[in-house]
C-alpha cells in the first residue's frame, strides 16, 4: 500500500559461537521468536527464516532475501537462492519482490529509533 511502517522490537544473538542465531521480540507478537540468518554472501545477500507460533497450535514459517541494493539482486544471484531454497523443500513461486526504490532512510526516520524491517509474506510447503 506504499504506506511507511515502523515496528519496534529486540533482536537478541542467543549464542555468542553462534551469530546468526537470533531470538526477536517486537510489540506485535506476545511471545519471542528466533530469526536465523541462513545463508549469505556478506557483500549482496542475506537469506533470514523465522517462525511464529499461532495460539492455535500452528505456526507461520517466513522466508526472506535481503539485499543491500534498493535495486534488489542480478537474476543470476536470485537464481542461486532460489535453487537453494529449493533444495530445503521451500516453493519459491510464492516469494515475491518488494519495490524498495522509495523507501525511507534510517535518516529520514523521525517517529522512532532504532531498525526497521517489514514482515514477508509466509511461504507453504
């Protein structure tokens, strides 16, 4: 909808041996939940999983693929996560691409302090 979003929480490395093993608790969710870094080239991408518990027993498991590029990654790069993301068992029909070409700066950000991120859309296995 082109609206900016802001969402507070805490980001906690659980094991120091372990860096891309983090539990997060933000105002939307009651309960902590671990976000793990689970691939990345450490210039271009990252690939984040994370899982969120529903009162009703089940869970929403997210997948997302981070770039440091506005513009987003080279098909070939894209191509490559998605093979491996594949390989997990993960449909990648069902990622999709957010436009991040207008979005705001850390600068820009006077409503709060801190990082933001915006929430993807779940994948199904």
């Amino acid at each position: 909808d082109e609206q900016y979003q802001q969402q507070d929480g805490t980001a906690t490395v659980l094991n120091p041996l372990d860096p891309g093993k983090w539990q997060v608790r933000d105002s939307q969710q009651q309960y902590p939940y671990p976000y793990w870094v689970i691939d990345t080239d450490y210039r271009r991408f990252a690939v984040t999983w994370t899982c969120i518990d529903l009162f009703n027993g089940s869970h929403l498991q997210y997948v997302f693929v981070l770039s440091r590029s506005r513009r987003g990654l080279p098909q070939y790069i894209r191509y490559l996560i998605h093979r491996y993301l594949q390989a997990f068992g993960v449909d990648t029909r069902n990622l999709q691409s957010n436009d991040q070409t207008t979005c705001y700066t850390a600068a820009q950000n006077t409503t709060g302090s801190g990082s933001t991120f915006q929430r993807g859309r779940p994948f199904q296995r």
